[in-house]
C-alpha cells in the first residue's frame, strides 16, 4: 500500500463542514485495513475554509501537500454571493437564527453607490460565530458553549471587485430583497460581514444568504472534483495533483541532482541559483516573504526559498534560504 502527496480541487457540497471533506479524502486514499502500530499517519488538510453553508472550490492538500498550507492561505479569492435585506441573523448567514428585521427602503441607485464605496482597503470586524481563536478555542465554539464573548477586533481586508451580478428579487417572507454579488477580495476577508456592513451603509440589516467560491488565486472551481465523487478512490488518485504546481504564481528554479540533494539534506540555497529563476522572488501576500521554488530536473518539488535576513547577522540584507523542504515525492510507501 502506498500513499499520494499533492493537492487536489474539490468543489465542496453544501451542509458540511471542510472537515468533513479532508476526512472522506483521507479515507478514500489512505491505507485500508487500519495503521500499523508506529507506522506514520497519513496526513491530510485543507487551504482555506468554508462554512457549512457554503459551497465551491476547496483545496485539499494530502501527504506532504499539508506543507503547503500557509503558501495557499494567502491567495486571493472570489465568490459568488447573495445578499439578503431585511434581516439579520446571529451568524451573519441564513444558518443563523433571526434577531432583527428592517425592511429595506433604499433604490436601485443607492444600492450601486453602497456596493461601489465598498470595494477597497478597509477595516472589517469578522463574525462573532467564526474560527477565529481566542486563547486556543475557536469564538464559534465559546458562543455555542454559552459563553459571553466579545466581538473579534476589526482587521484589515481587501476588496478588489464588487459588482451586482444579476437583477434584485424578493426574498422570503415579507420585505426582504435578494440581491447578488460577486466578490474578489483578499485573504481574511468575510463576506458574511461584508453583507453586515452592506445592510448598515444602507440602512437596514442584512445577512449572507448563499455563497459559492468559485476560484483560489489561480484555480478554479471548473477544474474541481465533484462531490458525488468524493469516495471514489481511483478517481481521486487521477484528479491529485503535483505539488510542484500549487504555486503556480511564484518563480521557478531548476536543480541539478547534486543541488536538489543538497537541499533535501538540509544545505541551503545558493543565492547565485536565483539567477536561473524565471522571474524574480515574489510575495504571495501582502507583507510576506518574497518565495521561490525549486524542483529537480523531473519536476518534483524541491523546496520553497524564502529571502530572509541573515539569522547570523552577519550579512546586510536577505539571503536565499529555504521555507520548507520536500522529500522525493510520489508515492510514499506505509508498510
């Protein structure tokens, strides 16, 4: 028996959680018939969550994939989103149960100059009902124990495109107007407070009433595994990808055999290998690193480089070193 490394698209189904989607992965193509006693645990994970509520693109890392995860998480991401006025809900989403309505009142002008003014660099105060932690506990867990919690402090988000999507219909019930959205916006952003903070600037309430993620910075939910196929062992292996391609942004440097030796051996890179790079070190966020990536000659993941300061301070300014490093991929036997 052996186990995969890569990542694979799933385009997640409404009603579960992320979590639920790794471990259907993870047993779909971990070992059968139990672990050995010692035998290391084959490890799966995911870039990036999504609500219960919502559907669309997930990104599921297996074996030496979950390496990856804090390069994915910087991604951007768009959504297609409906928001729902008139109503607010506990969770900010249609899962949430109703604490206020306000009728809408606002035009069809009002509502444009609304979505416009939102697009740009702002602070954002996510969702009391979040994973965020506090103290190690996640803030949904403590509000569903019955704790008092105090609301998240604001951070600041990005929104890139915001645009009304199609024409407004009445939602359920009495007053309430379904409008949809579609959003580009950073990592760390919430749109169920962005519908939160739609329904204040036009003054009434609104909650989040369907999202769908329909790309993570260059892949998207087109390309992803549907959720009717989510156990189909065979499939999945077929649908992983290589984890040479997860960061498809970043520049690339090729090692010869000897190099990629020495870096899997824990030597790290020499800064003249930049020169080979097919572009220069690029952050994947804001205020991070500038990374590359190194593979070997067959076109298996290396390393991630980082340009960092010298943690000897003995140099001026950064140097080439490595962020994470990968074994020889493939297939990873379990026996």
């Amino acid at each position: 028996m052996t186990w995969p490394d890569g990542f694979l698209l799933v385009d997640k189904p409404a009603g579960v959680t992320s979590r639920t989607v790794v471990s259907r992965v993870q047993r779909a193509l971990g070992p059968s018939g139990g672990r050995k006693r010692g035998a290391p645990r084959f490890r799966c994970g995911h870039a990036g969550t999504l609500d219960p509520m919502a559907t669309g693109l997930l990104v599921v890392l297996v074996g030496a994939g979950t390496r990856l995860s804090h390069y994915l998480l910087g991604h951007d991401k768009t959504y297609d989103a409906v928001v729902r006025f008139g109503v607010a809900t506990d969770t900010l989403d249609a899962e949430g149960e109703v604490t206020a309505s306000a009728p809408p009142t606002f035009d069809s002008a009002q509502l444009t100059a609304a979505i416009t003014a939102r697009i740009g660099t702002r602070l954002q105060v996510p969702p009391l009902v979040s994973a965020i932690k506090r103290d190690g506990r996640s803030l949904h867990r403590r509000v569903r124990d019955g704790e008092d919690v105090a609301p998240p402090e604001a951070r600041l988000i990005r929104i890139d495109e915001l645009v009304q999507t199609g024409p407004s219909s009445s939602g359920p019930g009495d007053g309430t107007l379904d409008v949809p959205l579609r959003v580009l916006c950073g990592s760390g952003t919430y749109v169920r407070s962005l519908a939160r903070d739609l329904g204040e600037d036009l003054g009434t309430l609104a909650h989040l009433a369907a999202l769908r993620r329909v790309r993570i910075g260059a892949f998207d939910v087109a390309d992803a595994v549907a959720p009717t196929d989510l156990d189909d062992s065979e499939l999945l292996r077929a649908a992983l990808r290589p984890l040479a391609t997860a960061l498809p942004e970043l520049p690339v440097v090729v090692l010869d055999a000897d190099e990629a030796a020495a870096v899997r051996s824990g030597h790290q890179p020499d800064a003249a290998w930049l020169d080979r790079a097919d572009g220069p070190p690029a952050p994947i966020a804001a205020g991070r690193e500038p990374l590359w990536t190194m593979i070997d000659a067959s076109g298996g993941l290396v390393a991630v480089g980082r340009l960092g300061p010298d943690p000897e301070g003995v140099a001026d300014g950064l140097r080439p070193r490595t962020a994470a490093v990968f074994p020889h991929l493939g297939e990873t036997s379990c026996s």
